[in-house]
C-alpha cells in the first residue's frame, strides 16, 4: 500500500508539474509575425502594413495598402482599383502580390528604408512613400 501510495504521489507530481509548464507555454502560433501563409497574426503586424504612396509624372501616382495580408492598389492617374492578396518573405526581401486584374501574381524584391519603399519586380518598379 505504501509502495502504491509513492507511485500515486509521484504520478500526480508528474501531472502538476507538466500542467503548469503548459499554462506557462503561450499559444501554439508562430512567434514570427508573419504566419505561413504570409498574413499576420492577429494583433500583430508586419513591415508593409500600411498605406505607400507613389507620385510620379512618368509612371503615375499609385497607393499600395497591405494589411492582414488583404492588399490593395489604386491607380490615381489611371482609375485602376484592384484588391487582392500579399505574402510577406521577409527573410529573402520578397513580397508576392496578387490583385484582380493582373494576369498573374508578382514577385518583388523590395527595400525599405524608413518611411521608403521601393517594389521591383520584372514587370514594374515603385518608389512609395509610407501615408
């Protein structure tokens, strides 16, 4: 019996030491802010979040706005307002956009520097300016 009782005793041990390192553990998301598929946590926000501004007299005025990895752009010179999608690849410097009306989603390799951001990509080269 008293054999039983140190097992009993030990056991419980066992359940109350990995119970309060569970309650101790956080969540089971990534600490990264930027989630698998690009987009970010809730509450959290990565480094494009926000609205970008380009003006330009050769290549037109534009606002990117990224957020939640929910994008959007608006041509303010052309009309052009098109919504989609982003995914963030901060280790590599890329940020993959898709909105509607594009043919296709584009890869561009960006560079931020304070409030500048700048997009290259095959197809198209912006000069934005955070909002």
């Amino acid at each position: 019996m008293k054999k039983m009782m140190k097992k009993l005793a030990v056991v419980l041990c066992l359940v109350f030491v990995v119970s309060a390192l569970t309650a101790c553990g956080g969540d089971s998301k990534s600490t990264d802010s930027t989630s698998a598929n690009g987009s970010s946590d809730s509450g959290k926000t990565d480094i494009l979040t926000g609205s970008w501004r380009q003006e330009s007299d050769m290549d037109g005025n534009w606002v990117f706005t990224f957020s939640d990895g929910k994008a959007k752009l608006v041509g303010e010179t052309t009309g052009f307002t098109g919504e989609g999608t982003y995914k963030l690849d901060e280790a590599n410097g890329k940020v993959t956009v898709m909105i509607e009306g594009w043919s296709a989603e584009k890869e561009f390799t960006y560079t931020l520097n304070g409030n500048n951001l700048k997009l290259v990509s095959t197809y198209a080269s912006y000069d934005l300016n955070k909002q």
